[in-house]
C-alpha cells in the first residue's frame, strides 16, 4: 500500500471491530459515489486529482482491510505505534463576552470637537 496520512478505517469510514462483509460494503458504497463512471462529466472535468487521489486511498485502504494477513499486519503496527498528535489548532484569538462588555463607547475627541463645532 501506498503512505497515506489517514488511516485505512478512516478513509473507509470503518471502525476497528468492522467485519469483512462491512468493509466490503464501505468500500463498494463508497466507490459507487466517486467514481467517475456514475459522476457528472463537468465535476470529474473540474477537478480531475482530487476525486483521482480520493478514488486511490480507497482502494489502497480496501487493499490492506479486505486480505486478513495484511489487516492482522495493520492492526498490530497500530497498537504499537504511538497515535499521531492532532494537528494544531490556530489560536481564533480573543473572543467572548469580556471583548464584547468594554463599556461605553468614547468618540475620539478631535472628531468629535469637529463634528460637535457650531
């Protein structure tokens, strides 16, 4: 199988406890709405990679999910390994109500000397 950065189960919509049949099913149900046979021709013509790389990783994680010797494989290196950290999140900066609860509004006193003028 090709390295991809998600997780077979993942990309199959799977979780580990998931039978052959299940898999099977995913996968099939998920090639069934990507595949550019059964897709409009103006949206696989818009994006042609895209919906190319997406079509790959689900055959690359059907590949590993559906032969049990290859799936014992994954599932042992994955109890092994140590879980990927989550990516970081962007800090959105200040926010609430402490923002939002500052008092009244001042008007900045040379524009409101001119506006206030006679």
């Amino acid at each position: 199988m090709r390295e991809h950065s998600r997780d077979p189960y993942e990309v199959l919509h799977l979780g580990p406890a998931a039978t052959a049949r299940e898999v099977a099913r995913a996968y099939r149900s998920l090639m069934r709405t990507l595949h550019p046979d059964t897709r409009a021709a103006e949206a696989v013509r818009a994006d042609p990679n895209s919906w190319a790389l997406e079509l790959q990783k689900i055959m690359d994680a059907y590949a590993v999910l559906r032969d049990p010797a290859k799936r014992a494989a994954y599932d042992r290196q994955r109890r092994e390994s140590p879980p990927e950290p989550p990516p970081p999140q962007r800090d959105p900066g200040p926010s609430g109500p402490d923002l939002l609860d500052t008092g009244p509004w001042t008007a900045d006193p040379v524009v409101d000397t001119a506006v206030n003028k006679p």
